[in-house]
C-alpha cells in the first residue's frame, strides 16, 4: 500500500473516535478476513468510487480536495452528529453510539460510521436462542440488543447506490467486530428529514464487496481513472480540477492542448466582459 493510502486509512482509523460497543476490548484480536491492518482502505471512498472512479482516484490517490455548497452542507451535518451530540446515549430500549470506528479485514476497509444504534431485543435474563446470531451483548446494559446502522446525508436518494454500498460496508464491518448478522440499516436524509429502510440483501453486499475489490485494485494501481463526462459531472466539486471535456478516455494529446487553449480563450474572454 502507497504511503497517501496508509495516510488516508490512518485519518478514518480509531483516532479520537469511539469505540464499538459489544466489540472486545482494546488490545483483542478481532476476526480476521483476506486483508491485513496493512491493506486497509478509507471506507467512505467506496461511495466515490460507486459515483465516479475518476471522482474517487482524484480524491484519494491524486488527494485533491475542492469543497462546494453541497459538500460543504454534508460536511456540516457530519459535524453535527460526530460532534455536538454524546458519543453514547440510552433511551430506554434504545442505545446509541455516535462517531464509531468500523473496520473490515473482508473488505479491507476502516472508517467511521456516524451512528449505530442497538436496539433491545431481549431483557436481561431472557434471551432467546433464535435472536443470538442477530443480537450481541453490551457491558452495563444487561439483555441482548441489535445492531443497527444510521448514515446521515445531505440532500436526498441518489439514482446509483453509492450511499447504500457504504452503509452495507458499514454492516460488514459491524457483522465481522462483533460475531453477529444484520439484516438492516438506514439512511437519513437531510432533504426530506426522513429515513430510507436498506435490507442487506445477497445482491447489495456483493456489490459492496466487488466495489471494495475494485478499490483495492485502483490504488495498487496509483494512477486516477479518464472517464467520460456525465450528466453528474454537474453536481461534482471536482469538475473544474477533473476537466472531463478534455482529458476524457480517447482525446489525443493534440486535441488536449487544443481544447484546454480554446476552454482558457474562453475564461479569458468571460473574464474580460465581467
Ligand atoms: S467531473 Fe465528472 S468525470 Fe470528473 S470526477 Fe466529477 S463526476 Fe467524475
């Protein structure tokens, strides 16, 4: 793994964030899978990636950063739930943790998720054998309770699945730190105030785990993706870096120069009638 990629997973690793509750204690050795703590990958590139490769090798390999209004809102509300409200909090039958670290040896991932919230299955003293599989214990709290992740986005549904392949990668990593199956999650978002329901189905964690494959591959590559524009180009903070109408898949190094000269005549004269 290149150094920008130890950089990255090292940035979304436990730092101040909080610890998985029901997961061992610092220190144990949690399950393994076909990645070692060496491989790992940030966790939220797998909704880049999902949106655009170019998109995602610009901002984890090339590390090019340009915030608009939309991200500047989604980075907001992050702020908001990682860091204005307790890292853990009871509600009677429902516990939740905030700002956890996640991470998976299957997917070869770390990251944070911003909410995983345990609902009580069971009280102390009356557990069911059908739940154990879907339901782990918690220090403190007695019972058994389920697992059950919360994303939070700005905006509204998107028409790929980016957000529901970073919420199932989520769930891999919660499945694999604590011994347990889950079976759903949820997206909130900020458009619409509301939570979408997202059932972990067969087809959704192979795509999670075949996006996450296809990480791995781009950064042991290193180099970013040329893709084609698309209608979403518009809504991507990264356009003016990405300039897709010029270094798209098959434009000659003739006509680089030549687009790249007429899109700067352009700017220049845009430039001189404002
Ligand atoms: S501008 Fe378009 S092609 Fe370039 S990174 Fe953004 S979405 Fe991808």
């Amino acid at each position: 793994m290149t150094q920008g990629a130890r950089d990255l997973a090292r940035k979304e690793g436990p730092g101040r964030m909080a610890a998985l509750p029901g997961a061992p204690s610092a220190g144990a050795p949690l399950p393994g899978g076909c990645f070692t703590e060496d491989d790992l990958l940030p966790l939220s590139a797998l909704q880049h990636l999902v949106f655009c490769e170019r998109q995602c090798g610009l901002m984890f390999i090339d590390r090019v950063w340009r915030d608009n209004s939309l991200t500047l809102e989604g980075s907001h509300m992050h702020r908001r739930v990682h860091e204005e409200a307790p890292r853990r909090e009871l509600r009677g039958d429902l516990l939740i943790a905030r700002g956890v670290h996640l991470r998976s040896l299957t997917l070869g991932v770390v990251g944070v998720a911003d909410v995983v919230e345990f609902h009580r299955a069971s009280p102390p003293g009356h557990d069911s054998k059908e739940a154990l599989d879907v339901t782990v214990k918690l220090a403190g709290v007695g019972g058994r309770w389920r697992p059950f992740p919360v994303e939070y986005k700005r905006g509204k549904p998107k028409r790929d699945r980016c957000d529901e392949v970073q919420l199932c990668a989520q769930a891999i990593c919660i499945e694999e730190m604590l011994g347990v199956v889950l079976m759903d999650g949820a997206l909130f978002y900020g458009a619409s105030q509301r939570r979408h329901e997202v059932v972990f189905t067969a087809e959704l964690r192979e795509e999670t785990c075949r996006v996450s494959r296809r990480l791995h591959e781009l950064f042991a590559a290193g180099t970013v993706p040329r893709v084609e524009r698309q209608s979403k180009c518009k809504s991507c903070s990264l356009v003016e870096i990405c300039r897709p109408d010029v270094t798209g898949p098959g434009r000659s190094a003739r006509r680089y120069l030549a687009n790249a000269a007429r899109i700067a005549r352009r700017e220049e004269e845009e430039e001189e009638a404002m």
